[in-house]
C-alpha cells in the first residue's frame, strides 16, 4: 500500500441543514473530484455527532490538496451562510 499525503477539515453547518444537497455544493465537490482523478480521492460527510462537515483529500502533492480542501470548505462556509461574500 503506497502512503500519500492527507487532509482533513471540519467545516461547522447549521443543525439539521443538508449542504450535500445545494447544486453548488455538490458542483464543488464534482469539479474536485474531477482535478483529483488519478493522483487522490475525496470524501466529504456530515458528522454523525457535530454540527460540521468533514472534508478528507488524498492525493499526490500536500500543498495542493490543503488548498483544494480549503475552497471546498470555503464554498460549503458561504452556501451554510456562516461566512458573507465580501
């Protein structure tokens, strides 16, 4: 089995909303799974315990999948309307 580098960010979402199913959300999640294909994978869920999302990249270089997990977790912040677009 071949290690390779891991990310993994919460993302705190209001009680009781399902982001998985916002368009846009589910854009985001795409448009990363489809930049990983090949180099790593993605798993993004909610807590079964916490008000967050979890968001988990694998892939081939660190430094490019902290920066994808962190616009994934910046798209799920803004659509959760726990962070306002400047």
């Amino acid at each position: 089995m071949e290690i390779v580098p891991q990310v993994l960010q919460n993302v705190v979402v209001p009680p009781g909303r399902d982001l998985l199913a916002n368009p846009e959300v589910q854009e985001a999640i795409a448009d990363t799974e489809q930049a990983l294909v090949g180099v790593g994978r993605l798993l993004v869920r909610k807590s079964g315990t916490e008000p967050i999302m979890r968001v988990m990249l694998e892939g081939d270089n660190q430094e490019r999948i902290e920066e994808m997990a962190t616009q994934l977790c910046q798209v799920i912040q803004r659509v959760a309307g726990m962070v306002k677009d400047e």
